[in-house]
C-alpha cells in the first residue's frame, strides 16, 4: 500500500465512489470525507475541514450540490487555502459545464497555489440510473422541464478514470479537462434508448419550468435546490452546451464511453425493471 493519502470529498456519491474503488483497487491509501464520515466533511460548516486534511496529500474535490449556488466559490477558496496550509500538493475539481459560478470557483482554484486538475464534465449517464431521473424512468415516465435541447452526457466511469490519472499520474497538473461523451442527446433519446433496450414502454414527457417549478413546491421541496434547478434547466440547459469535446481523450488517450453501452450494462442490473 502506497503511504500518500489521498482524500475523496463525496467518496460516497457517483464520481466519489468510482474514484474511491480505482484508487483502493491500485493500493492507494483513501481517505473519504462527507457529512457521514468520522471526522466528518460537511461544506456548509467549515470548522471540521482542517481535521479531514490532516496528513492530505492529494484530493479529489467534489462539491454539494453544484458550483453553482451561492457561497461555492467561497467554500471552494477555504478549501484551497486550508489545502495549501496543511502541504496538500495537488487538488483535482469536478466542476460543471457551462456554468459562469463553476468558472469562477475554478480560477480561485488555479490562484490557490497548489497544484490542480480541472474536470469540467457535461450532465452524468448515471442521473437516469441513480439519482435525478431513477424513479421517473422506474414509473415509466419521465417528467422534466426540457425539450429538445441536446446535452452530450458523459459517463461517470470516464470521470473516474480522468480524476484517478490525475491523481496517481504525472502529466496532468495544471490542466483543464472539458470533458462530454461521444455524443450529443436529447433527453427524450436517452429514455428512448433506455426504452428500447429494457423492452419497457417509458416516455419522456416535457413540462413548463414554471408548472415544474410549481410542483417542486407543492412537494415541498427546499427552496434553494428549486433554485438549482430552475438554473440548470433553464440557464444551463439554454443550448449553450451543444457540442462535444476531445477532453477525455486528451486525459486518457481512449475516447469516451458511449451512452448506448451505459444503457446495456445498466439494463442487466435490473434497476430500470417497473416497480409497479
Ligand atoms: N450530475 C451531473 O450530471 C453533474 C454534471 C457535472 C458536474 N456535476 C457536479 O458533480 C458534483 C457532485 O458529484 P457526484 O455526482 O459525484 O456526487 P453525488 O452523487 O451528488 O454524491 C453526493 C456525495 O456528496 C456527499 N454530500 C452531500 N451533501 C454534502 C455536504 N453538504 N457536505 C459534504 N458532503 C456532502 C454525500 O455524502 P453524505 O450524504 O454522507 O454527506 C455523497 O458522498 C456536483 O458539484 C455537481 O455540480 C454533476
């Protein structure tokens, strides 16, 4: 086992996890860090954050909810600064495509002094199979505020392997990986496609962002992630990101993971089957 640790913040969640296995599977030394874990990580109250860097040498940083809400870009520069005090010698970002905050919380990144790796991804496969859209596609209709706006969805496996590199690689310090699929899709080709190889009937069906919005509510769902996805659906899903990009090639030297064979593999394990 190798003696430098590296630190997963979100080491739970769909990138975090990947990153935690690969890295656990090369002998490194994990440490994971989220509002779960002993000493706990939680980015909304940084008084336990120096205790979770103790020893640090490396980290993978993945923000909750998004780079994008308010009070990112200061968290994220707390972070670099209780990093570069502690000797952390390289940070790796997953921040998000199309997103003016993100950016921001990039540059205070790039000026922290520490060596860093930017991952800035387009929307994950895996919204449809474990988190966002999983029960909608369970119920065989899925419901969302978008038309036929195409996004070129990206695999969290491909993140992994970049973040992963990046950490235990030389070559990568200092870059910024603009990273997509292979394709671009609208979301009504993506239940498709889950549709067809699943042999289940499930729509997509498009609403109103304000008729959306006005469910949320009535769900009771907490007002500031109704702001988040009011902006994604809205700003970041304006059109802006309809074009695919070569970052995981340039990171990996392999093209990215296709959204059809996410779909088989994901298919076999039997989440998509109807719950009813
Ligand atoms: N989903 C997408 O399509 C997409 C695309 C581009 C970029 N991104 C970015 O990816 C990041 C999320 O990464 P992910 O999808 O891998 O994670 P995720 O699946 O959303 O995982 C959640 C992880 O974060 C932890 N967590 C939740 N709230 C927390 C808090 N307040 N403080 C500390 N930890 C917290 C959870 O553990 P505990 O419950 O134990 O705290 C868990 O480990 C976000 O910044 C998002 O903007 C997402």
């Amino acid at each position: 086992m190798s003696s430098e640790t590296i630190l997963i913040l979100g080491g739970s969640g769909k990138t975090g996890r990947r990153v935690v296995g690969r890295l656990t599977a090369k002998g490194k030394q994990v440490r994971l860090a989220s509002r779960s874990t002993v000493p706990a990580f939680d980015w909304t109250d940084p008084s336990g954050w120096t205790a979770v860097l103790e020893g640090v040498d490396a980290a993978y940083v993945s923000y909750q909810p998004d780079l994008s809400v308010p009070g990112a870009v200061e968290a994220i520069g707390t972070l670099c600064r209780l990093a570069a005090e502690k000797g952390v010698k390289h940070l790796v970002l997953l921040s998000g495509r199309g997103e003016d905050e993100a950016l921001a919380a990039e540059e205070t990144l790039k000026h922290s002094g520490v060596a860093y790796t930017i991952i800035r991804a387009s929307w994950f496969f895996q919204n449809f199979s474990e988190t966002f859209f999983l029960e909608g596609i369970q119920s065989g209709e899925l419901v969302l505020p978008v038309g036929n706006v195409k996004e070129p969805f990206i695999d969290a496996d491909d993140i992994a392997d970049i973040a992963v590199a990046a950490l235990t690689e030389p070559g990568h310090a200092g870059k910024t990986y603009e990273v997509t699929g292979p394709r671009l899709l609208t979301f009504g080709d993506a239940v498709a496609e889950i549709a067809r190889q699943t042999g289940r009937d499930i729509r997509f069906t498009t609403v109103d962002i304000g008729d959306y919005v006005a469910m949320l509510e009535q769900e009771q769902i907490p007002a500031d992630y109704i702001w988040l996805i009011r902006y994604l659906f809205t700003s970041v899903l304006d059109g802006r990101n309809e074009t695919t990009t070569d970052g995981v090639a340039q990171a990996l030297g392999r093209p990215p993971r296709d959204f059809a064979d996410y779909v088989r593999e994901t298919a076999a394990t039997g989440v998509w089957e109807d719950l009813k």
